[in-house]
C-alpha cells in the first residue's frame, strides 16, 4: 500500500463531505448521508466477516474475540460522546457552540482505526495459509472501508459546524484537522511498529474491527424506518456488501 496515495485519498474523503455541504442544499444532503452510510455500512460489515475476521482467527490467538468485543466497546462509549455522528446523528442548534466532546470522539475514533493502515501487505496476517490470498487485500479492505465511511460522518460533522458560530474558514479549519487524524494514526501505527516495535497490530486489528461491527450494524438497523426498508437505503447496503465481497 503506498502511503503517500491512503494519505491523500482519506484526507480526499473528508474534503469531499465537506464540499458536499457547499454544494447541495441541507434537504438533499439528509438523502446523501443516508445512501453514503446505507453503503458503508454494508461494505464495513461485509468485509468485516468475509476479510477481517477470518484472518485474525486464523492467528488461533484465543483472545481475539475479547479484543473484538473490546472494540465494540470502545466504539460505543465513543459514540456516547459524539452523539452518534459516526451514523449520521446530526443534532443541529444554529448559532450554538461546538460540541468539543463530539469532535474528540470522533477524532480519537478516526485516529484508532487508521493505526492499522500501517501493517505491511506482505505480513499483514500470514499465519494460516488458508488465507494467504487475503493477505494483500486487508490493507486495501480497511482503507476502503475508512474511505467509504469518512465521506458521510465529513458531512455530518461539517453540517454541525456550519450551523453552530464559526465562520466558514474555521469550519473548515476544523474538518481539516479531523481529516488527518486517521493519517496521523497511519503515521502513528508506521513509527511505532517500524521503530518501536512494541505495538501488537493484530490485537488493534481486531479492536478496530469491533468498531467497524458496531458501526455497520447501528447503520443497518438504523436504515429501516418505522421498521420498514426504504429501497434505495436497502440498494445500497446491497452494493456495499456486493463490492466488498468482489474484493476477492
């Protein structure tokens, strides 16, 4: 995985959110968040029990599942703070101040899931030859899934921010600094792998996972409405799991 071009395009996707608000009325842009995450939602889920999990039981490490539940976890005392906007919660009260606590929620889950973008192709979870031809595909995987998923939380947040005090620069100041946290823990996750070596990337693997589960499934029970599928929501939770499961 070239660094350079995972850096670009995560920081790409949240770019994109933000445009989005620019560029299409609060109305429309309700539709959007909620395709954007019907997909990603479907893409997480998918490629988290067609990729991700197969692999880290492949490692026959007997905690993995302890690891996975943590993540789960920590994605939900996570969204305890953020209000839900990592699936679209956007509570809006114009011209009130920002959320600090929403934002470093999200930030800290931003920056945990791009921890693992650092691990290798070549010894991202080699352990069982049975899944070699995962391998050079988790990476890609993971970094889809973030891509996929950054795009509408950019909106969401980006919305909020347009409707608290601050000035358009400073809204965008502040997507800004979201969109590099997940790069910073790409960065993060490369030194310290590379230079300390203590950072056990199989057990953040399966922590990340864990969040990814609790996100996709709160997106998917989220998408039917009064207990009943809108067809365009269930489209496309369809093509996010078709796509993930042609990523063979």
């Amino acid at each position: 995985m070239n660094e350079f071009i995972s850096i670009v395009s995560l920081i790409g996707a949240v770019v994109l959110g933000g445009l989005i608000v620019m560029w299409i009325d609060s109305y429309k842009q309700k539709s959007v968040i909620k395709i954007l995450l019907a997909f990603s939602g479907g893409f997480l889920l998918a490629i988290a029990f067609n990729h991700f999990l197969p692999e880290l039981y492949a490692l026959h490490n007997h905690y993995i599942g302890l690891y996975v539940i943590a993540g789960f976890l920590i994605q939900l005392i996570l969204e305890y703070f953020s209000g839900g906007i990592e699936h679209g919660h956007v509570h809006i009260h114009a011209g009130k101040p920002m959320p600090w606590m929403l934002f470093i929620a999200l930030s800290v889950h931003s920056f945990i899931e791009g921890i693992p973008l650092a691990i290798p192709d070549e010894v991202m979870h080699t352990a069982s030859h049975a899944h070699e031809h995962h391998t050079h595909l988790s990476s890609q995987s993971l970094l889809l899934g973030i891509i996929f998923h950054q795009t509408p939380v950019a909106i969401a947040l980006m919305t909020l921010l347009r409707s608290s005090s601050f000035s358009l620069k400073k809204s965008w100041l502040i997507l800004m600094l979201f969109a590099i946290m997940t790069p910073m823990g790409l960065a993060f996750g490369y030194f310290t792998q590379g230079m300390l070596g203590f950072l056990n990337m199989d057990i953040l693997m399966a922590v990340v996972v864990g969040m990814f589960l609790h996100i996709s499934t709160t997106i998917i029970f989220e998408a039917s409405e009064n207990h009943r599928f809108n067809m365009a929501k269930l489209a496309s939770i369809l093509i996010g799991v078709l796509l993930a499961l042609l990523i063979q």
